[in-house]
C-alpha cells in the first residue's frame, strides 16, 4: 500500500465520523469497563460494512482491554470470571451456526427486549444479594458467547448479571475488562483460523486507536473522581439506550 492509498483511507467523511465515534466508544469503555463495542459497530457497519466493522471494533477492544488491564488485574474475580470466559468460547461455534439457520436480526431484538426488562428492573434498585453461582455463571458465558457469533449483542446477559449483584462499581469495570480479555482473545484466534482478517479493516483500525486510547485513558481518569451512583446511571442508561436501538434497528 502507497501513500496515496494511506492519505484516500485517512482523508474522508467516513473515517473522519468514525474518528468521532471512536473517542465516545473509547470513553465509554474507560468508564464503565463495557459497551465500546456496542457504540461503534453499528456504525462502522454503516460506513465500511459488515466484516470491516467487526475486526476494527474487536481489534480496538482488544487494545483497549490490554491498556485497561494494568489497573484493575487485582480486582477481577477470576474464580467466576475465567468459567464464564470459557463457556462463551466453547459456544462461539454455536452462534455461528445459528447466524447461518436462524434469523439473526429477530433473535437479537428478542434478546434486546429481554435486556430492556431488567435494565428497567435494575433502575428500580433491585439487586441480587446471593452469590455467584457456578450454574448461574456458565449459563450466561453460554448465552453470551452463542449471541456473541449470532448477533453481536452478546455482551448485556453479562453486564446484567454482574451489575444485579451486590459489588462495588470498581469490580464489575474490573471482571467486565477480565470477561473481555477471554473473549476476545478467543474471538480474534477464531478469525485467523477462518482467514477472515481484513488489511483495509486492520489498518483503520491502527490509524484509529490513538482516539481510542484517549478516550479510554479519558474515561478512566473520569472513572476515578466519579461515585457508585454515577457509574450505575450511566451504565444503566447506555444499556437502555443499546436496548432500545436493538429493538427498533
């Protein structure tokens, strides 16, 4: 690739209102340890399609997960984490498979009506006081890894049950960065063996994640100076938000 292959990538209206995006998504993920995937796919799909947009939010996440790591790694409960991970991984396949035979985009409203649910239950106050049960726990990695494949709408059965039970702001952003690093990590070495990595979507992607990590570096910085009652209003409200547009996309 020459540069003026370089300069027509960088210099245009799409990546440009990518850029702007990605600085929100990467706020969103400093803060609350989530939801920059649920930003930005939507609208890379729109300006760079479907395939593209999947590999830049995954390889965007990813970095964001390795620039996270250092500061919360003491906090993730990997007891419950690491199952939850690997039940996602091992179901990836049968999301995959679902994509191929069901209707994707039905399922992923059914699921997004579920999510507003319990998004307005969880508004209401209520939390799960018990424990994180094993059964409980590997059937939303499950869940999450199946509409992971199927819809890209597999990260909310988790925010959900993590942000029902009774821990502290600073340890459900750091088991959702935890939860993150295993999936993804599956995700990108499901991608290599299928050869589905895309030069264009890779390079946007690099060029994009200085705006990603300062959003990022943004929202944690954020994070530290702000309250439990801020951190579950945002969250709350961004999962509403993402409910909603899943159901009327």
């Amino acid at each position: 690739m020459n540069y003026s292959d370089l300069t027509a990538i960088v210099w245009n209206s799409d990546f440009l209102s990518a850029g702007g995006i990605t600085v929100a998504a990467g706020f969103i993920r400093g803060f609350l340890g989530f939801g920059s995937g649920m930003l930005m796919a939507p609208v890379f799909a729109i300006l760079f399609g479907p395939l593209e947009a999947v590999i830049m939010v995954l390889l965007l996440d990813l970095a964001a997960t390795v620039q996270l790591l250092p500061s919360v790694h003491r906090l993730i409960e990997w007891r419950f984490v690491g199952p939850m991970g690997l039940a996602a991984a091992v179901c990836m396949p049968a999301g995959t498979w679902i994509l191929i035979t069901l209707d994707a985009t039905l399922m992923a409203r059914g699921i997004a009506l579920v999510v507003l649910v319990f998004v307005l239950l969880l508004m209401t106050g209520w939390r799960y006081g018990g424990e994180k049960r094993i059964g409980p726990t590997l059937l939303v990695g499950m869940l999450s890894g199946v509409l992971i494949a199927a819809t890209s709408l597999g990260n909310p059965p988790v925010m959900l049950y993590l942000l029902s039970g009774s821990d502290t702001a600073a340890t459900n952003r750091a088991n959702f960065t935890g939860y993150f690093a295993l999936t993804l990590v599956t995700l990108v070495a499901m991608m290599l063996v299928r050869n589905l990595f895309v030069l264009n979507a890779a390079l946007r992607a690099a060029l994009l994640f200085p705006l990603f990590a300062a959003g990022t570096w943004m929202g944690a910085q954020y994070f530290k100076r702000s309250n439990e009652m801020a951190y579950r209003r945002l969250a709350f409200g961004f999962m509403l938000c993402v409910a909603v547009f899943g159901i009327l996309r």
